[in-house]
C-alpha cells in the first residue's frame, strides 16, 4: 500500500479503469459478443500498461503533502474532464459512426453520475450498457472516497458547513483569540509521526473502508432484484445505479416493470443511503447530532419525501372524488377514490425519493397518479426536489440536504427575533454554527448554484433552443440528474447525431457541438461543487 501511495492519485485511477474494463469484456465474451469483447480486453490491457508505464515514471518522485492540498482538486477535476476520453474509447470503437466526442460525453454523463445518455436503450448491446452502469458505480465510489480523502480536509464539498472556524474543537476549550491555538489535521500528526501521508494513500485508505460496504451493499439489492423477478442484468444495472445514484438503466420505462412493487420497495429502501454520509464510514465530521434519529439531513430528507407524497395524495384524492361523486354514488366515489390514492401515494413517495436524490428513476405507479388525477407533468416539483439534493458527501447531487437545512434554521431564528427580539438562542455548538457561519456559506453556495444555471441556460439557448427545454437540461445536468429532462415534453434538436444508436429525441442526442459541451461541463462543475471550483483559484493554490 506503501508503494502504491507514492504514485499520483490520477495514474492509480487509470489502472482501476482498465481492470474494470475487464468485467464488460468477459460478460462481452459469455454472451457471444466477441468482438466487442476483444475491443473491451484490448482497452483494458493498453490502459493496464499506460498505467504502470506511468508508475513506473512518476513513482520515484517525493510526493508531498500539507499546504499544496488544492492541487488534488485538479486531478479530480483533471479525472471528470481527461479519464473519460479513455473511458470512452471501447464505446468509440464499438459503435464506430459515434465518434470520440459522443462517447466521451457520455462516459462524463456516467463518470459524474448524472445519467443522461445520447443512445436509445434498445440500440446499444448488453456489453456496452454494463460499461455504462459499471463507469456511473464507479464514479459513486469515486465520490464517496475522495469526499473524506481530499474534500475534506480542505474543508469544501459540504465540510465547511460543520467545520470551525479557528480549526480546533470547541466542546472542552475556549476560543482562541488568535490564530496560533490552530490544531493539527490529522494528516499533520502522521507526518509528526514519521509517516508521510499523501493524497493518494488517503484515498486508498479511505477506499479500503467504503469499497467493502460498497460493493457488498450493491451485490445485496442485485440479489435481491433477482429474487424479485428483474433480469440479470437489469437487476445488475439498477443495484448500481441506485447505490451509486446515477440512474442508469440498459432498458427504458418504470423501476417495476419486472419486479413490481417489491422491486420498487427494495430501491426506496436503499435509496435512503444517499441521504445522509452517516450510513457511510468517515461521516464523523458530518455528525450534527449524536443519534441518528436526530440527524438534520435525514430529518429533512424524509419530511420532504412524505410532504410531496401527501401534497400528491391531497391532489389526486379531492380531483379524483368530485369527478365519481359526480357520476356515481358517494360511496362506490369514495371507494375508488382510496384504493386509487393509496396506488398514487406510492408513486409519489418513491418518485420524490428518486429525484431527491437525484437518481432519477420513476415508479410505475407514477404515470397513471398522474392520468388519474388529470395532473400535468409535474417536471417543475421534480426539479425543484433534484436541486435540493441529497446529503453532504455522498453520491447524491444538487445544493444538498444540509446548506437547506441550516439557511432554515438561520431563518426560523431570524423570525424569532421578530417576535422576541431579546431571546437568547439555544441548541448547543452545533446549533450555532449551522446558524451563523454554516448559513452564511450555505447562502453563499445557493446564490453560486442559482448563478450557475443561469449562465447554463444563457450558454445553451445560442443554438436557438426552447427555454423551458434549455432550462430543463441545465438543471438535470448541474444537479447531476439526467432522467429529470425526461420529466416534460422537449423540443428535440436535430443539429447532431451521436450515430445510429442515438436518440435526438430524448432532448440530449440531437444538440450541436456548443451545447452540448457546455452541458458536459455544468455536469463536472455539480459534481465537483462550484465552491470546491473556486478553491483552485485562490491564491495558496498558485503560491510555491
């Protein structure tokens, strides 16, 4: 482990790629695919060899660590922009009349999470939509290890909202009143110790402690799915996707096509991961209460889910009871106006569940709440769930549950002042940095996110394309949701073609070379955060 620290964090990621490739080319290759299984194989031994080429060239070099943390914060951003391009290159030259432009844009859609795709389900072979789901797993473990490896220590990504200010505890000691009582990061006192504790060795530490839940959590619901009637590998594909987040499916339509509400449930169920990084290990810097009952993210996260689910179940029962009150009696009405508002209840819980966490999977109960009830597309609810986000360091995207839940807490206090403008508040520690500096970053960040998609949208409409359609796409791919752009009615664009697989229609495929860059980039900067973005450009990055 020692050796492998000393290589940078980027040239380890290669290496993991092309072995990953492996497990498309096998499949590739039981499934008689041969040719694209040679094409995986050979992609997975040329990145295999680049890596160790690279490793042999770079590991020799003192890698450092201490002020010059930030310049992490490029490879990952080097790692959404650079890693994509071979990720992409076993889709490239299985679908040849894609081009590498396509299919680095969709491996950046799948690396970031985000899940919107230029192909139609049915076009693409079994191989290249394992490769989809299996670049989408990896790039939620990618986010679940370097968010407490690399983000933060540097106190971004959601860290800064709990982290104090004078970088030390404030439970048994007082404040100091200069910046000399600083305490030490814990990277610090291993160098103290002898031990050189680099960016990549954080990682791999990190990796050995989430990688096991990780991966035993996705083969848990995979089984599960199976037992629930899903195929292979449609069970496959969704027990990545959910862990991960991403939304990625080798076949359109609802979760329950196949297996049903058991399917649908078992999801939900694990959905609830991506709501707060305490399920996870390394969320002791996230801990904003000692249970975790009381825990403010999953708090908010389940209150949010249940309201829309009732706001949902309201609509539908009232529409639904005055129209069979009209044509029938009162009582065959309000029979069938239960049994179909406890069917929609359902599709609104799990679907405010899946966009919240910006996953973006619909329920099979969902399109008929909706023709039931005579409700339009709700895509603007759905939006709205998906830029609240999931919780701080996990694989969810969006503004997150934490920054809502302490500009919410900064603005309840502000209506007590209103009302009793000499009361003192109360709460604890914790409580009062969430309403001071936690809200004022949080506001920060919001006003950053909001700023953001408006030059999003700005950038997308040069090619002439609807608003509602720009903003639809800017907000999916920002918030890292790209099913959420399959919520309305889009204008499609006819001005490119990702090939013969492609589907223009779907909103993404069809877009010329300008927006469709611009959308690549809005998903690295949701995924990165634009705060984490900002931080290379401060002045400690650039000084030596």
């Amino acid at each position: 482990m020692d050796r492998l620290g000393r290589l940078p964090l980027f040239v380890l990621m290669i290496g993991i790629s092309g072995a990953m490739m492996l497990i498309p080319g096998a499949y590739a290759a039981a499934t008689h695919y041969h040719d694209i299984s040679r094409i995986f194989l050979l992609s997975g031994v040329l990145m295999l060899v680049l890596a160790a080429l690279l490793g042999v060239a770079t590991g020799g070099r003192e890698i450092t660590s201490g002020p010059h943390g930030r310049s992490v914060l490029a490879t990952m951003l080097g790692a959404f922009v650079v890693l994509p391009l071979a990720l992409g290159m076993p889709l490239a030259l299985a679908l040849p009349d894609t081009g590498f432009y396509n299919a680095w844009w969709e491996m950046v859609s799948c690396l970031t999470t985000t899940g919107a795709t230029l192909y139609a389900a049915d076009m693409l072979m079994p191989p290249l939509h394992l490769w989809r789901a299996l670049v989408g797993w990896m790039g939620g473990l990618f986010i679940l290890v370097t968010a407490v490896a690399i983000l933060a220590p540097l106190k971004v990504g959601g860290f800064e909202i709990l982290a104090s200010p004078y970088g030390r505890t404030e439970k048994f000691a007082p404040l100091p009143d200069t910046g000399g009582g600083r305490a030490r990061t814990p990277a610090q006192l291993l160098n103290l110790a002898g031990r050189r504790v680099t960016p990549t060795t954080q990682a791999l530490r990190m990796l050995r402690l989430v990688g096991p839940y990780y991966a035993g959590l996705t083969l848990l619901l995979w089984v599960l799915l199976l037992l629930a009637g899903d195929p292979g590998l449609v069970a496959l594909s969704r027990a990545m996707g959910t862990l991960s987040t991403s939304g990625i499916s080798p076949v359109a339509g609802a979760i329950g096509v196949d297996s049903g509400l058991a399917g649908e449930f078992l999801v939900f169920a694990f959905l609830i991961l991506a709501l707060s990084r305490r399920f996870w290990p390394g969320g002791g810097e996230l801990k904003a209460s000692e249970s975790l009952w009381d825990d403010p993210e999953i708090q908010l996260g389940l209150g949010v889910v249940v309201l829309v689910a009732l706001v949902l179940f309201a609509r539908h029962f009232f529409a639904t009871f005055e129209i069979t009150t009209a044509e029938n009696t009162v009582a065959v009405g309000m029979y069938l106006s239960l049994k179909n508002a406890a069917v929609a209840t359902w599709g609104g819980l799990f679907n405010a569940m899946s966009f919240l966490t910006t996953t973006g999977w619909n329920s099979i109960d969902w399109q008929g709440a909706r023709s039931w009830s005579g409700l339009e597309s709700p895509g603007l609810l759905l939006a709205g769930l998906a830029i609240m986000g999931g919780g701080v360091a996990t694989t969810a995207g969006g503004v997150k549950l934490l920054r809502v839940y302490a500009l919410a807490r900064q603005s309840q206090r502000e209506l007590e002042r209103i009302v009793y403008p000499a009361s003192v508040p109360g709460g604890g520690v914790m409580a009062r940095r969430l309403r001071g500096e936690g809200a004022y970053l949080a506001f920060i960040f919001f006003m950053l996110f909001a700023l953001s998609i408006a030059v999003t949208v700005l950038l997308v409409s040069i090619h002439q394309i609807e608003f509602d359609t720009a903003v639809m796409l800017s907000v999916s791919a920002l918030t890292n949701t790209g099913p959420l752009a399959g919520t309305i009615n889009l204008t499609p664009s006819f001005e490119a073609s990702a090939g013969i697989a492609s589907n223009p229609w779907e909103g993404w495929s069809g877009l010329a070379l300008l927006p469709k860059t611009v959308l690549a980039g809005a998903m690295i900067v949701g995924r990165l955060e634009t705060l984490a973005i900002l931080a290379l450009l401060t002045p400690d990055f650039w000084r030596r």
